[in-house]
C-alpha cells in the first residue's frame, strides 16, 4: 500500500484514538474547494483527459519545479506545450525522479491519487513507469474519469477557478447552460489589469474598455469598467475576487491625485514606486467594491514571482520559479483598514507566505478587525508541518471562527481530494491533542472539524 489509514495522526495511542473518532466524523463530508486553478473548460467539454503526463507533470509547478531543481530540462518536460509530442518519455523522466518528492506533500498528494484513483499500490519508479502510465491512460478513456464524473466522485460541493477580467467566462456559461448539477464558478483576479508590471498593461486597459463599452483612458471610466466586469461575473457565479500583489501595500489617495496617478501608470510614465503605489490604491478600491457588491476579497501577497528570468523569458509566467518574501500586513494594511477595518459587511481574507507573520501580526490583525479573516496556510506553506504551524501559531490570538477553512489553490484537478484529506487529518490531530491535554471539550473538537471542514469556508465565501 502507498499510504496508511493513520497517516498524519498522532504516535501516542490515546491521541491517536481521538484522532481517528474526530477524522471518521468529517471523512466524507463534501468538498468545497473556494479558491483553486481549474480549467473551467474540462467541465464544459466533459472530455477526457490526454494522458498521464498531461494530467500530473504538466500542469502541477509543484512537480515540474522539483524535476528542475535537480538539472531534469522543462523542455524535456514539455512545459509549455499544448500538445505533448513524446508523454510517455516524460511520464518516465517523473518516474525515474520520483525518489526526490520523499518526504514533501507533494508526494502523499500524488500517492492518494495513484492509490485512490487508480489502483496503484505499488511505488512509483523507473521500474514501474510502464505499468503506470498505462493503467492511468486506459482509466482516463472510460466514463468514470470525464471531468464531470471525477467532479461527483470527489464529492465536490463547490469547485471555483479564478479568471482574468478579459476572459470571456463562454466556459462557465455554457456549464450552465448543460443543466449539470456541479457548481464551477469563476472567481475575478483582476491583476492583469491593475499590475503596471503585467505585460502589456496599456492594451489590456484599452481591452477592458472595449468590452466594457467605457472610456478606461480616464480614472472613472476605468472604475466603472471593473465595477461592470465584476458585475459580469457575478451574474456567472462568483462570490470572491483574488488579488495576487507583491506586497500587501495599500493606500487611499484623493480623487485628483489617484487620477494623476492612473494617468501616469496607464501611459507606461510611472516610476517603480508609483507603479507600487498604484496597486497600493487599487486594494483600496476594491475594498470599496466589494462593500458595495458583495464579493469576497482575497489578497495572496509576498511573492517574488518569475524570479528566474530565464525561465519567465523562454516558458513565461507562473513556470514554478516563485518565491516566497518577507512581507508587511501592520502598516501595509492601515490605509486600507482605516477606511474599511470596521465593516462586518465586509470580508476580506488575508494570506502569507511569511510564517512569520501568523502569530505577529495576521492572528492579532484577524482577532480585531471585523472585516479580516485569515487564510489557510497557501502554496509553500500547505503541507501537514505547514497548516499544523498555522493551527498552533494562530488559533491562541484569532481563535477557529476567524480563519476560513481550507482552499487547495491547485491547478492539478486529481490532487483535490488528497490536499483536502491532509487538511482534515492534521486539523483532527491538532484537535484530539486539545482534547488529550484537557484543553478542548471532546464534543466540541467534533463541533470545530466541521467548522473547519465545510463551515467555515460556506460562511466566509458566501457559498
């Protein structure tokens, strides 16, 4: 077997018992998953997936960063490829590496895939490879892996991607339009149109104008123009927006001097720290509209994105060579906080990359404001040590009921149900410790893994 049914819970026999009465609880409760990178596209279609390497190398930087770090060629990988020419010898290439994930979530992730789905029990390996491949790809034609089959196996309740302003949403529109019952919504990132550093900032304005019907040359025209896109989304689903800013800076300038501001940013005048300042204002801004329409706003600072040039230059953006930076929410925040820190109509959920900052400043921060609540431990952080931190760091300022659940944040659709299953067996091991330690009721560790497990996140992302 890949993986054992105790997996995450603790060695202590009596803990361990608790355990595994609070995770039999919670075990098959429905997934929502709030926050993630699916392709709405393999719901509309409802095709099958190419292949193996298609489906676990390509689309996972969790994967593919690893191969690379140790001298494995993304061209080899095919990164970047529509079409795969050889999968198989890529699908071998991951196999005969696989000995490099012992010990990291990404490995449990793919070994509850192989074994769950597939009926893999023995280990990945060069030896092995064949026999994988093959028993994938064969399951991958029938009936019971199409998207939509995979969706209702996984028990998924709620599923969002997160979209570009300019998408058309034509994906989400026609799943809609099918009658199917699986809830895919969009979620509204707007930073190619308010990150000057985006490139070609200047005619992604000029678009969103154009399908706007808005003059976005100017400061209002502009402000409209996303009010009218998001109110496109909405009309389509979603309940959140995502904002992915290097820092988490914000600011709350004058009418007249946000105008300048935008002027200069959107003729390409703008200096670095204006550039900054101008996505500083814009957190502001859609603080304000979502006050004013309802959506959940989700801010992912702190990272240094594309950081190896030459692999942003040859393969392009968010190719695995992201890295996570010191970041700032006591100041960076205030302007922000200032204006809207007392609005309980307002939701904002704040992640980090900076463990530094859970038991510092975003419990503290989280544990006042009645407008914050604090993320799941994301990206870098989302292993079983990583979300355990979070609980023990956070959870004594902020308590439960001001964090939101758990978000896997993949664009790899298989790993779903695994992230979600290690959330759930460290949040239980986390909770029977509490118990074990005369901290925490027996009935009510039961009541807050619900919480944690669908509660929370329905509540926090108004599902």
């Amino acid at each position: 077997m890949l993986i054992d049914d105790d997996r995450l819970f603790p060695a202590e026999p009596k803990v361990r018992s608790i355990a595994r009465s609070l995770y039999k609880s919670i075990r098959h409760l429905p997934i929502v998953s709030p926050h993630g990178h699916t392709q709405a596209s393999w719901f509309a279609k409802n095709e099958p997936f190419p292949d193996p390497a298609k489906l676990f190398v390509q689309p996972d930087h969790y994967v593919y960063r690893m191969l690379y770090s140790q001298g494995v060629s993304m061209d080899d990988l095919e990164i970047g490829q529509a079409v795969m020419k050889e999968p198989r010898k890529v699908w071998r290439i991951f196999a005969s590496h696989y000995h490099l994930f012992r010990g990291t979530p990404t490995r449990m992730w793919l070994d509850f895939a192989f074994q769950e789905l597939f009926g893999l029990t023995e280990r990945l390996s060069e030896k092995t490879a064949d026999h994988y491949f093959e028993t994938i790809a064969e399951k991958l034609t029938t009936a019971e892996f199409l998207p939509r089959a995979l969706y209702e196996r996984f028990n998924l309740e709620v599923l969002a991607t997160t979209d570009s302003p300019l998408d058309t949403l034509e994906d989400h529109a026609a799943i809609r339009a099918s009658g199917w019952g699986g809830r895919i919504l969009p979620t509204f990132r707007p930073d190619p149109v308010v990150d000057p550093e985006f490139g070609g900032f200047a005619e992604r304005i000029a678009e969103l104008g154009a399908k706007t019907g808005e003059d976005t040359a100017t400061w209002g025209g502009y402000l409209q123009a996303l009010r009218k896109t998001r109110a496109r989304f909405s009309a389509l689903g979603c309940t959140a927006t995502d904002h992915g800013h290097p820092t988490a800076q914000t600011a709350d300038l004058g009418k007249t001097e946000a105008e300048k501001l935008y002027s200069r940013v959107r003729t390409g005048q703008a200096t670095a720290a204006e550039q900054e300042l101008f996505r500083a204002q814009m957190l502001t801004e859609m603080a304000q509209m979502s006050l004013e329409d309802g959506l959940v706003m989700q801010i992912h600072p702190g990272s240094v994105r594309n950081h190896n040039r030459k692999v942003y230059e040859r393969y392009g953006r968010d190719t695995g060579a992201d890295i996570p930076r010191a970041t700032n929410y006591v100041d960076a925040l205030r302007p922000l906080l200032d204006r809207f820190g007392n609005e309980s109509k307002l939701t904002i959920i704040l992640f980090t990359l900076d463990e530094t900052t859970f038991s510092r400043e975003l419990a503290p921060l989280a544990g006042h404001y009645p407008c914050l609540r604090l993320g799941p431990p994301w990206w870098f952080l989302d292993s079983p040590e990583g979300i355990m931190r979070f609980r023990e760091l956070a959870t004594e300022t902020a308590g439960f009921y001001n964090t939101v659940g758990f978000n896997d944040d993949t664009r790899a659709f298989l790993s779903i149900p695994a992230r979600h299953d290690v959330a759930r067996r460290v949040d239980c091991a986390f909770l029977a410790r509490l118990v074990a330690e005369h901290r925490l009721e027996e009935d009510e560790a039961h009541d807050v893994a619900h919480a944690l497990t669908v509660g929370l996140v329905k509540r926090a992302y108004r599902l």
